[in-house]
C-alpha cells in the first residue's frame, strides 16, 4: 500500500483566503438536473476532466455533505475527498482530506449552478490549494497554466454536458 499524507480540510470559506483561487464559468444548456446527473456519474470525470483516471464514489447514494469518494489522477496522484457542501442541482464542493503527495496541504473546488431559467445554467466552477512549505514561486509559474487548464476543462463538461442531454 502506498503511503498517504494528511491534507488540511478546509470548507468553501477557504475560497475567501487562499492564495491561489482559480475561477472558471460556462453557460451550459442543460438543467441542473442533467448537470448533477452528470457530477454523480464517476466515469464522465475521466472524459471531461483528463487528469483524472478513475473516480470511486466511497459513500453511497443519495450523495450530499459528508459523501466521500477517490480520485485517481495522472502522475500517481489519489486523493481521498470529502463534499463540504452538496446541494443537488445548485452546488457542491469537496475538500482533500489525504493525498498521495506530499505537496498538496489545503485543495477544495466549488461548483456552482446557477438555473438561468431557458433550458441552460451559468456553471462556475471555483478551486483553490495551498502547497506545503510555502512555495510561493512555483504557484506564481503555475498560475497561469492552472486557470488555462480550467478553462479548456470546464469548455469539455460543456461539450460533454450538451452532447448527453441532446441524445
């Protein structure tokens, strides 16, 4: 078994503080439903969102604060999440709890729905981490690259959104 180090939790007021908070947000058509639909389904994580792998829901259904699942990503990454708010069809958010990798100290992301009322919603998708130590200069080199990440990633949940909902 691979060792697993301890993260910070951290809730949505996290956003507030960190220093570095991504945001990204698409106009989706689809409703919030199909747009849940689509978060509660472990294998479209690893379509739209390419550094991830695997996605293993931990906790059973019906989902909501507390849930806990595993995410496999690229690198030898997994993180061991736990949802810090869930409100099916508006948001959900999950923190780090452990992660294979040292680095990553305090991780949340924060997905917001908002119903625009036409048949589509306003996504924005929110995430935020600290590194261990304080390596201030890396976050400045990676900044840039993390929010064109996000943005291209968030622009596949929308095709990948649409497409579903239009079959």
């Amino acid at each position: 078994m691979s060792e697993h180090f301890e993260c910070t939790p951290v809730g949505v007021d996290f956003l507030e503080t960190a220093n570095n908070v991504f945001k990204t947000e698409q106009v989706i058509r689809a409703t919030p439903e199909q747009i849940f639909d689509v978060f509660e389904d472990a294998e479209s994580w690893t379509v739209w969102a390419l550094p991830i792998q695997n996605v293993e829901w931990t906790s059973p259904k019906p989902f909501g604060v507390g849930t806990t699942r595993t995410v496999s990503m690229v690198g030898g990454i997994v993180g061991y999440e736990e949802f810090v708010a869930w409100e099916r069809g508006k948001r959900m958010a999950f923190t780090f709890v452990r992660c294979s990798k040292k680095d990553p100290e305090k991780f949340i992301e924060d997905y917001r729905v908002t119903d625009l009322g036409d048949g589509s919603c306003r996504v924005v998708w929110y995430m935020a981490m600290e590194n261990r130590g304080g390596s201030s200069w890396v976050d400045a080199l990676t900044r840039p690259i993390m929010s064109m990440a996000n943005r291209w990633m968030l622009g596949r949940f929308k095709k990948y959104v649409e497409n579903k909902v239009s079959k």
